[in-house]
C-alpha cells in the first residue's frame, strides 16, 4: 500500500502559498468576486495564531502598486494585526511607513478595532495615521 506524505506546512504557509501564486493579479470585474481579494481574506483568518507569517506577507503586499490589492491588504490584514497585536505589531509598521510610501498609504486606510482602540494604544494608532497620511500624500 501506498504511503501518504504528510505536508509539514502549517495552514498559514498554504494560505500564503496559494495567495502568492495569484497575487499582484488583477482586480475582478464590477459585480464580480475578487479571488485576489478573497487569497488575502484566507490569509487573515491565521492573524491571532501566526501573526509573523502574516505580518511578512502583509508587509510585502502592502507595498506594491496596485491600491486596489492594498487596500485588500490594509482591511484584511493590517488592521487586524493590530486589533489581536498592537504592542508587538506597531512598531514593524510604523517602521514600514518610514521606508515606504506605498505601505504609508496602506495604513492610512485601516481603522481602530480590538487592542487598538484602548486609550494608550488608539492615541498612539492615530499618530500613525496622521504622519501616514502625510506621508502618502
């Protein structure tokens, strides 16, 4: 009988493997499913769990070009770093947005959830915002 390899791969590995062989891609038609969008969806379901491998993928993506797969990466990713990961988390994207532009706009467009929105946390969230916003302008 055959035997069956056993994929060392964790589930995040496969979510971000699979994403990375549709991404940049282009964005869906009007009315249409992104499946680029939806990649980095599955992707976020690993962000309380395996919040390294997520930031690394998120950090990558959330440079590039296109605002559109940003914007994916800022709703579906980034945000919710933040949200289960502030205090590990913000200080790898404040310094992203110093070395880029691109992640700087990126950041510009999430919003405050979990962690992020404790007084400390969000004062901290909305400076970061702001030189974001600065600096994707």
């Amino acid at each position: 009988m055959p035997t069956v390899q056993k994929s060392s791969k964790t589930p995040v590995q496969n979510a971000i493997e699979r994403a990375e062989r549709i991404l940049p891609g282009r964005p869906a038609p009007d009315g249409r499913r992104d499946p680029r969008w939806q990649a980095i969806i599955r992707v976020g379901e690993y962000t309380e769990d395996y919040p390294s491998e997520v930031w690394n993928f998120a950090r990558k993506w959330g440079a590039h070009g296109n605002a559109d797969l940003r914007a994916a990466i800022a709703t579906c990713l980034v945000e919710h770093l933040l949200e289960h990961h502030f205090e590990r988390i913000i200080p790898l994207i404040e310094e992203a947005c110093k070395r880029s532009k691109r992640f700087a706009d990126t950041v510009s467009l999430c919003w405050e959830f979990g962690q992020t929105e404790s007084t400390k946390n969000l004062r901290r969230f909305k400076r970061l915002l702001q030189t974001s916003k600065e600096r994707s302008a």
